[in-house]
C-alpha cells in the first residue's frame, strides 16, 4: 500500500500490475481487502487499482460527513495521482456502487465500464436515512461494536459464516477496527444520498451486474430488475451460496464473470 496526497486528505492505496486499470471500491466500512481474491485473480492480466475510502481502511477520517459525490471526486483524483490517464473498468460493491453513480454523473470520462455488485440504485427511506444517522451516533459514544454486530447479521449467506469463517471474522476485524469518525461521517453521507434510479438509463457504457443468490441487503430480485433498466444488453449474474459479501463468499464464480467481462472489452475495443 502506498499513499497519496487527495484533496485534503492522503488515501492507502494499492497499486499493481499492468494494463487496463481495474479500479475496485470498497463497501462499507470495509477496505481494499474484502477483493483480495480479486487482486490476486487479475493482478497478472490488468492494472488493478484498490483504495481505502476516506476515513475507512488505512486513510484518516477527515469529515463529520462524506457525501457519495466527495468519495467519487477523491477517485477521480486519485487516478490523476497515479497517472492513470486511459479509462478504468469501475467494481463497486455496496456503497462502492453508491459511488459509482457520482461517478456516472460527475466524471464519466474516467470510465470505460462499469461493475455493480450488491448494490442498489434507490436512495434511502426517510426511516433508513434515519436509521444511519441514529447508528452515526452510536458508534461515536460506543465504538464500532453495534455496528458490527447489526452489520454482522446482513452481509452473509447461511453457510458462509462457517464455509468462510476466516474470510468471514477478517471482515469483522476490519469493520470492528475502523475509526467511528470515518465509518459515522460515510452512514451521514449515504442517507443523504440521491436516488439514482433515472441514470440508469442514461449509463452508456459496459455494464456487468453481480448479486449474490442469499443477499438480503440488495435482493436478486431487484438487482436484475435494476440491470434490466440499463439499456444496451446490460451482463445480470446471481451468484449461488453467497450473500451480500459475494467477491469474498463464492470469488471463483465472481472471478470468472470479471474476467469474461474483462476480456470481452479487451476484444471490442
């Protein structure tokens, strides 16, 4: 990991291989670790390119809040800073997918394509919105435990906390070492996210849509309903014994889609 002057903070970035630059974002409150299956499966064909987010992972918390918008102008910059100059093949998970639609609206010419795993394109209920700001405020009088615990709950596929029990508890480790400055700022900036339901189909670009078969945060249901409103053939794979945590609980079965995504862009370009 490396790190570099962003804006008005440094962010922990990984930077390896050569080729295409994949630029993989994180959920939340995680960091570049939860693709290292990924990292390792692409590293020898593509530039992979992995951050820690502002305030989560390695890189200082710096806001009481961190709006979608800031967290897509620090990638932006952070390619700038890398001499990243051809356009990046995009993978978000969860709030990395969030950030993805800042992306679209903000700084389109940065992308080549775009990957959306268990995800969603609507914003928050007024009583989910509530809810983040009301966990924002727990963590900071109590630390990160009740967010791990609730969060504990969510991510996972039936099996997956005993078929995957150390990818699982480094996950938890993670969550349980961020700072609750960086992990309370990004709840603040998610409930206040915008709906992105009305870019979808304005995306115009390559589009592969992942979702894990068990994942009660963003349900197979509505992500392919989401993957059918992008026009253009948008790619939809549900992925079997996984949930919301899918690069991590089934890697073989997401690496495979990547990297038949990957190379079908390779041969069309």
């Amino acid at each position: 990991m490396q790190r570099l002057q962003v804006a008005d903070t440094q962010l922990a970035v990984l930077d390896q291989g050569q080729g295409v630059p994949v630029l993989l974002v994180h959920g939340f409150p995680l960091d570049h670790s939860m693709w290292k299956y990924q990292i390792e499966h692409l590293v020898a064909s593509f530039r992979v390119i992995a951050p820690d987010l502002r305030g989560l992972g390695q890189s200082p918390a710096a806001a009481e809040v961190v709006p979608m918008e800031r967290f897509a102008d620090d990638l932006a910059l952070l390619l700038d800073a890398l001499g990243v100059q051809e356009p990046a093949v995009y993978v978000g998970l969860s709030m990395g997918g969030y950030i993805a639609w800042e992306m679209l609206r903000r700084h389109r010419e940065r992308l080549r394509a775009v990957v959306l795993c268990d995800t969603k394109a609507q914003a928050d209920t007024p009583e989910a919105a509530q809810g983040r700001r009301q966990m924002a405020e727990t963590i900071l009088r109590q630390g990160m435990g009740p967010l791990d615990a609730a969060m504990r709950e969510k991510l996972w596929a039936a099996r997956s906390t005993t078929r995957c029990e150390e990818d699982v508890e480094a996950v938890h480790r993670v969550i349980r070492g961020t700072d609750p400055r960086g992990a309370a700022a990004a709840l603040r900036g998610m409930a206040q996210r915008s709906d992105a339901t009305e870019l979808l189909p304005t995306i115009g670009l390559p589009t592969l849509v992942l979702c894990g078969q068990q994942d009660v945060l963003s349900p197979v249901e509505q992500m392919e309903q989401m993957a059918r409103a992008i026009p253009g053939g948008a790619r939809f794979a549900a992925v079997p014994e996984a949930g919301h945590m899918a690069p991590l609980e089934n890697p073989r079965e997401v690496n495979a889609h990547l990297e038949q995504f990957l190379h079908c862009l390779e041969q069309t370009a």
